[in-house]
C-alpha cells in the first residue's frame, strides 16, 4: 500500500510539473519584490545618512621660526544613495601643555571632585587650544555626494615653531538625505567657537481662548536645528550630526621622548 500510495506520487510531480513550476514561480518572485523592497526602498529610507570623512594634519616645510602646515580632507560616500551636507566646517587648535606632578593620592582626590568632560591628567594642567584656523570646504546647504563619489580638499597655514607642542583639527558636519525642507545656513561666532547652525521652518500654534481655536491658524518660524525640536524631520530627512579630528605632534622627534631635557618645554613659548 505504502509502495503503490508512493507511486502514485512520484507520476503525479512527474506528470504534471505545471503545478510544481507555478508555485516556485510564486515563491521566486515574492522573494525577489521581498528583496527589492527591502535594499532599494525599506533600507534607505530608514538608514541615516552616512559620510568617510578622514581628516590629516601634516608638517610639509619650515623656515626660521614658521612652520608650514598642510590640513586636508578626504570626503567618501560609500552608500548606495545622494548624501547632503548642509553644514561643514572644521578647526585647527594649537595646545601647550603646562607640566605638573602630584601625588597618586591628590589625583585621586581630583578624580572624586571631578564633575566635567574632557579629559584629567596627573603630570600636565588641562590645555585649552588657541584657535589658529577655520575652514568652510563646502558653504552650501545643497552641497551633496552621490554613491561613489570622492573628494579632497586641502589648505596651508602657518604655526610659530615654539609656542604650541601640539595641533588638533576638529571637523564637525551634518549629513542628510533631503535638504528640500532646510531653509538657511548661517555662521555663527562666540567666545572660542565657531560653527554652522542650520535653520529649519518650524511651527508655532497661535495662544488664545480655547472656544476660538478653530479660528487659530498658528506662524512659522525658521529655527536652529533643535535635535528635540526637529526629531521628526531628522528622521524624516535621515539627517545626523557627525564628527572627527586628528592631531599633530610639534615636538622634534629626538626630543620628544626627552622633553625634560630642555631647559624650555618644546613646543611652548618660555615663560608659558
């Protein structure tokens, strides 16, 4: 029974494969809308905007007290979609760093009452950078890459050989997918910061009694990019904020394993 239930089976897919063929059909073609739906409209209209973005800091020549520096930038977008950039912007910071010693038990100490950011070191006073330059590569809110594309960008300035042991680039942007809603850009300044600040329309409901609210028609406002504020058109734009830096030793190779060796700090101005 079992043989002849078998058989009859087997001549049935063997005998009529049109039945056999449609489902795989089927099956194939929800798996390939399945698949395209997933890479070519689900995955990006979810995945925020991503950039390579590699900045370098490099010594390229020197002459009496001046050195010459080269900062540079190599922009990549290796997604499968438009990136924008509506904002992009980076600084250049010269540090000097002010020796200290105390003992494992007063660092502790400072460690306890330490309550801010950045970083707490036993053997240098925390450095604040002078601002030495700021660069714009790109000052448009439609600026964009498509997928594949490559950028450099580079600039030369000058540092005093002995006032800074150190110089720190820091590059900060924002990246998007849609800029069609962003209204603005502007460059701001305050104190020791500098920056792009993008501006969006936002809207303001109008206040009154509340038996007149059908009759309240509310303003709109163009505003800095709030990331509370504008959550829905960030996620809507695939917008982010990004950022990276790198640093340069100003220090002599031969002496930067040694800096005691000097009378002088290298790298600070004497008397700093």
């Amino acid at each position: 029974m079992a043989g002849a239930a078998f058989w009859k089976l087997t001549r049935r897919v063997t005998f009529q494969p049109e039945w056999l063929q449609a489902v795989l059909l089927g099956v194939g073609t929800m798996v390939a809308a399945g698949t395209f739906w997933f890479k070519d409209i689900y995955e990006p209209a979810v995945t925020p905007a991503t950039l390579n973005i590699s900045p370098a800091l490099e010594t390229i020549g020197r002459r009496g007290d001046e050195l010459l520096v080269r900062a540079s930038l190599n922009v990549e977008n290796r997604g499968s979609y438009r990136v924008y950039v509506p904002s992009f912007w980076y600084t250049v910071r010269g540090f000097c760093y002010r020796p200290r010693a105390i003992s494992p038990d007063s660092y502790e100490v400072a460690l306890r009452e330490w309550h801010g950011g950045g970083v707490q070191s036993r053997f240098n006073e925390p450095a604040t950078g002078d601002m030495l330059v700021a660069g714009r590569p790109s000052p448009r809110k439609d600026s964009y890459f498509d997928p594949g594309a490559q950028r450099h960008y580079e600039e030369l300035f000058l540092v005093p050989t002995n006032q800074y042991a150190a110089l720190r680039m820091e590059v900060q942007y924002m990246v998007a997918k849609d800029v069609s809603e962003v209204d603005s850009t502007h460059w701001w300044q305050a104190g020791h910061e500098v920056g792009e600040r993008v501006f969006l329309p936002t809207r303001h409901a109008a206040r009154g009694p509340a038996v007149l609210a059908w009759a309240r028609s509310g303003t709109t406002a163009s505003e800095a990019y709030d990331r509370e504020k504008h959550g829905a058109w960030r996620k809507r734009a695939g917008a982010a904020l990004g950022w990276s830096h790198a640093t340069l030793s100003l220090w002599p190779a031969e002496r930067a394993a040694r800096p005691a060796d000097s009378p002088t700090r290298p790298g600070c101005a004497a008397g700093d």
